[in-house]
C-alpha cells in the first residue's frame, strides 16, 4: 500500500538532502581554495626563502672580502687591533645568517611539498 498523500513527508525529505548536499558541495569548494592557498603560501615562502640564501651569501662573501682587506692592512700597520676582530666577528655572523637561511629555506621546500601532497622530505634514490 502506498500512501497517496504523505503530509509532505517526502518533499521534505527530497529538500534536506538536496541541502545537504549542496552544503558538502560547498565545504568541498572551501577546502579546495584553502587547499590551492595553502600551495600558493608554501610557494612564495620557499622563493622568499630563496632569496634570503642568496643575499646571505652575499653578504658573506662581503663580510671575506673585507677581512681579508682588515688583514692585508694590518699588515703594513694601517688598522687597529680591533678592526680584525670586528671583521672576523662580520664574518662569523654574515655565515650563520647563510646557514639560518638555508635551514629556513628546507623548511620552506618541505611545507610546498607537503602542500603539494608530495613526501616532505624526498627520498634519496640508492646509487647501484
């Protein structure tokens, strides 16, 4: 027996899957723009960082250049007993920077490849 009129029962029943439907339609487009956000980030991180290695090591090939014209002028009296140290401590300096960007710059690699849904940290083939 089938009822010839159900109260509404079943146009009910049609729009609220109708509505939950539409609201996974919804959080499935959000998380795919959360998702292609996330990428875009990871990317602009990873060429920030990028670009924070280069200028580090600029500035400790610099920071060598002027040591080494510290030393060279210390040699003929023209500088001061600090002025080597000052430049040995430049240098020291200008190369941990290089190295905090180049950590920086892994991390920065291992979030856009995560974003991309690739292994973190790629795997290293074995040489035969």
């Amino acid at each position: 027996a089938w009822p010839l009129w159900d109260g509404g029962v079943e146009k009910e029943k049609s729009f609220q899957e109708t509505t939950r439907l539409e609201g996974l339609e919804d959080a499935v487009a959000r998380a795919k723009r959360s998702a292609a956000l996330d990428v875009r980030q990871a990317w602009w991180a990873a060429l920030e960082a990028e670009r924070r290695v280069a200028v580090a090591a600029m500035e400790r090939d610099v920071a060598e250049v002027r040591l080494a014209r510290v030393r060279q002028r210390g040699e003929v009296g023209a500088e001061t007993l600090a002025d080597p140290l000052d430049a040995e401590l430049a240098l020291l300096q200008a190369e941990q920077r290089l190295e905090e960007a180049r950590f920086d710059l892994l991390v920065a690699e291992a979030s856009y490849r995560r974003a991309v849904g690739e292994s973190v940290w790629p795997v290293q083939e074995e040489k035969l």
